[in-house]
C-alpha cells in the first residue's frame, strides 16, 4: 500500500498542538511524487557513482511520511518552493543540501527517501536518503519523537544492498558502494530534543559525559558504515543551536520583554561538540576510508550576525505562523506564511529556509570537492 503525501488536520488550537509536541518531548525516556529529470545512470568508472544520507531532519528527504509520528512535514506549507510546490516530507520550503549537493557531483536534481515506494532502479542505484526527521545519535531521542533511529536506518542500508544485489549483481554493487558518497547529519536533537529537556538524560549524565556517549555512537556508527563498504564519508559538524528559534523561545518564556537573541550557552555545547567530534576523526581515517568533517556552526553563525550581507532581515523567528515555536504539525495549511522566505534564515522554528541551505551548501562546496578528488 503506498504512502499519501497529505495527511488531515483536525481543529486542533495551536496551543493545544505546541503543549502535545513539548510533552511528547520530555516523556521517559512524500511520499510524494519526486521530479526525476536529470537522473543518471552513472558510469562505475565514475569519481562518484551515488549519495548515502544518513541523519536527522536537515536531511530527511520524506521517509517520515508514513511514521506515526508527529514530526511530519509532508502537507503545506512545506515544500511551497519546491518543484510544483509539492510537499515531498522535506522540512523546508524547497530543497536540501544534500539535493544542492547531488546536483552539483552529477548525479540527480534530489536525493529522494529510501521508503518511497515508488523508488526506480536508476534512482536506487544513484543514491538515496534513510535520514528521519526528529531523529538522533542517541537512540533514546529517536525514541521520544516516534521516529527512525540511526541503527534502523543502517538496517535500512543493508536491505537496500541486498536490493541492488538481485538486480545487478554482488560485485557490481561492492563497487557502486565503494564509490558512493556517505553524509550524516545529527546530533542537534540529541541536545535540543532529549539531554536539555529530558530529566532522564541529564540524571544519567553530565554535559561532558553525554557529549562523550554521542562520540561513542558516532564512532561506532561510522564503523559499521566501513564494514558496510563506505570508503567516503562525510560528517556534519552541528550549528550554533542557541540560535534556533525555538530555542530562544523556550528559553525566555515568561520573560516577554526580554530581547530575541542566540542563547550562547546552547550554541557554546555545539562548538564544544565539534572540536571533540574533530580530534575523533582525525584518528579514525585508514588507507582506504576517508572520513571528512563538514563545518557549518560558523557559516550558520555568521548569517545569524551578518544577515544583511546574506539578504536575510529575519533572525530570530521562522518564515511560518509566528516563526517562534511552529514546526512539523504545528506549521500546517491553517498557518500564516510569510511571503518572501528568502528573507528569513530559518522557515519554521528550527529548520532553515531554502536559502539558508543555499549559503550553506556554498560553504560546504570546498569540502564536497575534497571528497571528489578521493
């Protein structure tokens, strides 16, 4: 049975649907048609023959369509600049960068999910993304949004091989994985979503020990991604996360007259990660693995303190309703929307927009080249 990119609103307050989502996130612990212009069959003897998404919500092209789970984004406004302004389960208003980044290797205009049911040979055999929004390092965060863990989606991967297997045969798709592009985004949620808002979490560790736990599953993670037959890998570093929207939000309520501004103590967690996440992966590159960091805290940062000299005039708040704490079902047909959401760094309250994706991917553009030349 396939999966319906809409799905029915009832008339439910928005306060109502923001106290569901915040208690859903402190308990214990598209499938849409995608345009497939420009899809190629590559070469083997290609530098890169496909692209391997693995992570959170940055990434998540739709495969959280079908979940029972409220961190959804397959219904409008989502995906208003997308092609034909579909809704595809992209938490943005058009693409992502790792479709910007597809585009740019040669490979397809979108990297669309794995759980498409509709999913072709050459689209399989070109990449695909088993991220889900909502999701994390920590299995437990997963578990708080209803969503697919880091461990699913490398079983995902590992069907996926078998897939490819009966259509191509064994060595032809050893190779097809040993030249593929592997990227991972997560780690935000781990933060945002469980340790800074899960008593559990922060009664089984301190910041620095938890910060070490994610480490251990990062590591273990990208091992098993190696065995698997990875050979380039690229991680993303997290983004200065006191600058979410909902962040500030959260964390000035009950003190209205207080200004909007990054909170510097969530964002310093982040810059603390990466360093660590850095020293890690230094030591994790073999002869024939290549294991490449992605810097985007200090891209991201500078577009939060420079937005004029990006065209941004809108910091603080998302593009949809009142930009403060709408996101996935709380940012819905019934909401406001601004009208130019170039103007804005994020398009709800945690999820940048298409342009802020833009400048990102431009700041990312020489890391990607490195790991062309692999």
């Amino acid at each position: 049975m396939k999966c319906s990119c809409h799905v029915m609103f009832l008339r439910y307050s928005p306060v109502l649907l923001f106290l569901i989502f915040i208690i859903s996130s402190n308990i214990k612990g598209e499938t849409g048609t995608l345009t497939k212009k420009n899809v190629l069959i590559r070469p083997f003897n290609n530098t890169i023959s496909a692209i391997f998404v693995f992570g959170d919500s940055t990434v998540d092209s739709g495969n959280n369509n079908c979940r029972p789970t409220v961190t959804k984004s397959n219904f409008p406004p989502y995906g208003r600049d997308f092609v034909n302004h579909i809704p595809t389960g992209r938490f943005t208003n058009g693409r992502l960068v790792t479709d910007m980044t597809a585009s740019y290797i040669g490979l397809k205009e979108f990297v669309p999910p794995y759980l498409d049911p509709i999913l072709s040979l050459e689209e399989l055999m070109t990449g695909v993304s088993f991220a889900s929004g909502g999701s994390g390092l920590d299995p437990l965060t997963a578990q708080i949004t209803g969503v697919i863990p880091l461990e699913q989606q490398l079983e995902y991967f590992k069907e996926y091989k078998i897939r490819v297997e009966n259509e191509i045969g064994e060595e032809k798709t050893k190779l097809l994985i040993s030249k593929a592009m592997f990227l991972i985004s997560a780690g935000t949620n781990d933060f945002v979503i469980n340790y800074f808002n899960t008593q559990l979490t922060r009664n089984s560790y301190t910041l620095p020990d938890y910060q070490q736990f994610l480490l251990q599953l990062t590591q273990q993670f990208l091992k098993d991604l190696m065995a698997e037959g990875a050979r380039v890998i690229g991680i993303v570093g997290l983004p200065p996360m006191g600058c979410l929207p909902v962040v500030i939000t959260m964390k000035i309520a009950g003190s209205p007259l207080q200004p909007r501004q990054c909170i510097d103590s969530y964002s310093e967690v982040g810059k603390e990660y990466n360093q660590l996440l850095q020293n890690m992966l230094k030591n994790m590159n073999t002869y024939d693995t290549k294991i490449i960091y992605a810097e985007i805290y200090n891209p991201l940062y500078d577009m939060v303190q420079n937005p004029n000299k990006y065209g941004f005039n809108n910091v603080y708040s998302g593009c949809c309703g009142t930009g403060l704490f709408e996101l996935a079902l709380l940012c819905n047909p019934n909401s406001l929307v601004c009208i130019n959401a170039s103007e804005y760094i994020f398009w709800d309250a945690v999820h940048p927009t298409q342009a802020t994706y833009y400048n990102l991917f431009n700041s990312l553009r020489p890391t990607v080249d490195v790991m062309l030349k692999l």
